[in-house]
C-alpha cells in the first residue's frame, strides 16, 4: 500500500516542488544522519523528509494516509535500522531521491521509492518471522499503536 500511495504522490508533487521544499528535505536527511538514537527520533525525521517531497502534491487526504503508514510502520523499523547496517543504505537512497526529485526525473525517483520502500518492508517482516512466536503479536501491536 506504502508503495502505491508514495510514488502517486511523488509524481504529482514532483512539478510543484519549491527550493524550500527541497531544502527542507534535505534538513530532514541531515538531522537523522546526526541522530544518534534513531528509535527516539528517527520516524519524525524520516517523515519530514518525505512528507516535503509529498505535500506539494496538494492532495491533503492522501498525505493525511501516508503519514498515518508510516507512523504505523516506523516505530518497529527505526529500532531495526539502530541495530543493522541497513542506515547507511537508506539514508543514501534518501539522498539520491532527493537528487532526482531536485532534477524533476520523475521515473528514477519512482522506480527508487518503490524499491527504498519494499526493502525496508522486508526487513520488517523477517525480524517479524525471527521473533519468538510469543513475542509476534506484541510486536505486531506496536507498530499499530
């Protein structure tokens, strides 16, 4: 679902971004690249930076479920990038969007998005299947909560 709504609003708002769009963008990129503690404050960085891409898109409704997956999603993945390599890899990802986005190549910034985005989905769900099965339901709720 995450894939679907991201690249629709990446191709509306990609014509209507401003400099101060991309700049706060790339605040955003430079906030968690200083961040030592992703699991505190990893998701509102991640989300500022996608949503300054994604707003001037105009089409607050589709933001508004945007905003509420990743919110969903990002409580468990913040705590997994703490632990693994894999920041390195998005934060690089969130760069070169960033870039594509700055040069209006719509399709590369699409094709990128959906990868960065099942990517990091599958990680979420193999710490998923590796947890305990007791622990499975509670991690399962957290990222609901």
């Amino acid at each position: 679902m995450r894939v679907a709504l991201e690249t629709l609003a990446t191709r509306t708002a990609m014509e209507h971004l401003t400099k101060n769009d991309l700049q706060h963008a790339e605040k955003a990129l430079d906030a968690i690249d200083r961040e030592k503690n992703l699991a505190a404050k990893g998701a509102d960085h991640d989300w500022i930076f996608h949503a300054s891409l994604y707003s001037p898109s105009g089409w607050t409704h589709l933001l508004a479920s945007i905003k509420t997956q990743h919110r969903n999603f990002d409580r468990f993945i913040c705590v997994h990038l703490d632990l693994t390599d894999y920041r390195k890899k998005a934060q690089q990802e969130h760069r070169r969007l960033l870039e594509l986005c700055r040069r209006r190549e719509v399709k590369p910034a699409v094709a990128l998005l959906s990868s960065h985005i099942r990517d990091i989905g599958e990680i979420v769900f193999s710490q998923i299947e590796k947890a305990p099965e007791n622990q499975r339901g509670e991690k399962m709720s957290a990222r609901g909560k």
